[in-house]
C-alpha cells in the first residue's frame, strides 16, 4: 500500500508520514504542491493520496480535479483547515473520497483511511 502525501509544509507532510508510520503505512511518496504530485502519480505505484487543499503552484482542488479526470477509482483523502460546509461540498464536487479537518488525531486519519479503502 503506498500513500503519496501532497503538502506544501514540510512540517505537516512529516506530521502526516510520522501518522501513517504508525499505523503501519511504511511506503509513503511526498509531494510539495499538485504539479509535483502528477508527476508522481505519472511514475506509477500509488494507492491512496492524501492531500492539502491551500498549496502554491497548483492547489489541492485543481489537482484532485486533474487527477479525476485520468483516474476514476484512487482514494483521495483532502487534509485540510478549510472546514467551510460550502468547501467540504466544493471538495465533495471535484472528486475527493473523504475529508479530514486540521488538526487531526491519528485515530481520525486511521478511520478516514479504511473508509476509502474500504471504498
Ligand atoms: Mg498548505
């Protein structure tokens, strides 16, 4: 299972890694913003993707709209603080699988993940 995290704070991508390795999700790809993240999802082998929504280059949303249109079936999870009903829909809209509000706890992330997974 390989996880590919899109953030632009490198803190908060550690933060997330450092989750995902305790729950068991060793194999995890990193990206800065959404264009890096296509180029990564280009190379192959990615299962699920965690993304931010607020990111420079091209933001969370584009990506997961981009990403939509090539790949019908990888789970999305957006990570983000934007907890605005009409962003979550927003988000709903474009294509992601489920939704986590910052700041989350490791059990909200573990749930959200066999969620998708789960499909
Ligand atoms: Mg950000």
């Amino acid at each position: 299972m390989k996880f590919l995290v899109v953030d632009d704070s490198l803190t908060m991508r550690r933060i997330i890694k450092n989750s995902l390795q305790k729950l068991g999700f060793a194999d995890v790809s990193e990206a800065s913003n959404g264009l890096e993240a296509l180029e990564e999802i280009g190379k192959g082998g990615i299962n699920i993707v965690l993304t931010d929504w607020n990111m420079p280059e091209m933001d969370g949303m584009t990506f997961v709209t981009k990403l939509r249109q090539q790949d019908a079936q990888i789970p999305i999870l957006m990570i983000t603080t934007n907890a605005a009903k009409e962003d979550v829909l927003e988000a709903f809209k474009a294509g992601i699988s489920d939704y986590i509000i910052k700041p989350f706890t490791p059990e909200v992330l573990k749930e959200k993940i066999e969620g998708v997974l789960k499909g």
